[in-house]
C-alpha cells in the first residue's frame, strides 16, 4: 500500500493554553512494499507522523492518502480499513492482556467477526511466523515467557489482522543485542514474505542501515532529509547537526579513505557491515592475485 503524506501539520491542545506544532506540513512518499526507517532525536515528531496512519491521530491539516483512502481533519481512517495497517508499539508486551497466547494473538481478528476457523489458522500461522509455536504457547499465560518471547507474541497480534502496512515504534528497546537482532531479522523476513510496506522508528543508526532501503530524518516536526540509506549516511556533517550518529561502518570507512589516496578510497556507499567486509576481502584478492 502506498502511504502519501500532503502538507499534513498536527497541533496538540490546539487553542489550549499547551498548544504545541508537532509536525509542520510534512509531505512524503512511501512506495508500497517499501522499508523504510524513522530517525530523529526524542520529540522529532516520529511517534506524532506514524500515529496518523491508523486514526490515533488525525492531522490539524493537509490530508493523508493510505492506498484509496484519504484522510482529513474532517474525514477520518474507516473502523473497517483500520486492520490494513499494524501498530506495534514501543515495549509491544505492554498490549497483552489476554490470559492466554492463543487468546491474546486471536483477539484482533475476533473483533472482526472473522470466522472462527480462520481466526485459529491466522493465530497459527502468526504465532511460527514470529518463531512460536502454536501447540507449545497457545495455552500459556504470555505474561509467563521471556520479554523476547512476549514481543513476539504482540507482534503475532498485529499480524493476524493481516496488515498491508506494518509500522513498528522502537519494537526492540530495551532488549539485549541478541534480541534485537531475533526480532528485527523475524521483521524483514516477514516484510519480504508478505509483501508489506514496514516502517521501522528506531533511534538506531545500525538497525536502520541494516534492514531499511530508505530513511526519513525528522526535526522539529518536519522531514529535513530523505533518501536510500547511502544518499542520507552522506550527509555526515548534517546528521551530526541534528545530533545524530552515522552507522560504525559509515564512520570506518571515512575514517580509512582519509588514509588512502583519492583513486583508492572506499565507495562511501559502503554502509553496511556485510557489504564492507565483501568489498575489503575482494580488494585483498585483487591483491594477492597481482
């Protein structure tokens, strides 16, 4: 589903002695099937942007196009065409409630008046994709498994509605590297799989190297910089002015073309670590061979 922001701008409390502009007239577009990650510093706007797209908040003005649909300050998101868009909140396992897994992961598509068959074979299908299984948590309390199991569970939640876009607010905080990783590779398979449109805020420079094929920078309510990956991990100096960190790669290669002559430096296009790793080995069977 392609998701089109137009000069959309959220004011909280408007006319309330706490009115505060959180997004000024953004305008973007995400091309469906597309990954892309949200970075910005605390109070950007991140949270404010991806709330628009499933009716927890709708804009002050502008208008939002989510596929067919349009939104408006007077013309919100349809109750029915909200199970086409997945919110996983920051610390997910804070949406359990349910005194079971296979009742908590079934609830969504329950309140739908889906069929109860289906609603057991999305739970099963939801629950292996995330790296459960069924038999194993279905009668467990999900208040009994690990964080990262816990995660995994919300998230199984959200992708039994089915989504076309999944949008995910910082799902690994929290979590060791470990569990970031589990959860972030189960994410882009599953982004893959499915065919979603995912959006990934995350304040991790590394996570959004890795699994986003393009990057919204946000500051103060707008979109400053936009792009692949490796057009926005260019802009150094600018990132660093919105106090924000290029990947350890990004950095690693700068710091080793300043040491190489200009005809043997590294593409500044190198920002991911497998890429690096591939394109240093190459070089150094170059080398061998001559």
């Amino acid at each position: 589903m392609q998701i089109t922001f137009d000069q959309v701008s959220h004011i909280y409390g408007k006319g309330t002695p706490f009115e505060r502009l959180a997004l000024k007239e953004v305008s973007l577009t995400i091309p469906s099937g597309s990954f892309v990650g949200i970075i910005g510093q605390t109070g950007s706007g991140k949270s404010t942007l991806i709330q628009h797209l499933n009716g927890l908040l709708s804009p002050s003005s502008g208008r939002i196009v989510l596929g067919d649909v349009v939104i408006t300050p007077t013309q919100r998101l349809p109750h029915a065409r909200r199970r086409d868009i997945g919110l996983v909140f920051q610390y997910p396992e804070h949406q359990l409630f349910e005194e079971t897994v296979a009742k908590d992961v079934s609830f969504g598509p329950l309140n739908f008046d889906l069929p109860a068959e289906m609603v057991e074979s999305r739970t099963r299908e939801s629950l292996e994709v995330v790296g459960l299984d069924y038999d194993t948590v279905k009668d467990r309390s999900p208040f009994q498994l690990s964080g990262g199991q816990m995660r995994r569970v919300a998230i199984a939640g959200v992708l039994a509605m089915q989504p076309k876009v999944l949008v995910l607010d910082e799902p690994t905080a929290g979590l060791d590297p470990a569990g970031r990783k589990a959860i972030l590779e189960g994410i882009h398979r599953i982004h893959r799989q499915q065919g979603l449109t995912t959006l990934l805020v995350t304040h991790s420079m590394e996570e959004a190297a890795r699994y986003a094929d393009y990057l919204l920078v946000m500051s103060a309510g707008q979109v400053v910089l936009q792009g692949t990956p490796g057009e926005v991990f260019t802009q150094a100096d600018l990132l660093k002015k919105l106090s924000l960190d290029v990947p350890e790669t990004v950095a690693m290669v700068s710091q080793m073309n300043q040491c190489l002559p200009e005809d043997e430096q590294l593409p500044r296009s190198l920002y991911r670590e497998e890429a690096l790793i591939d394109h240093l080995l190459t070089r150094l069977s170059v080398l061998k061979e001559g």
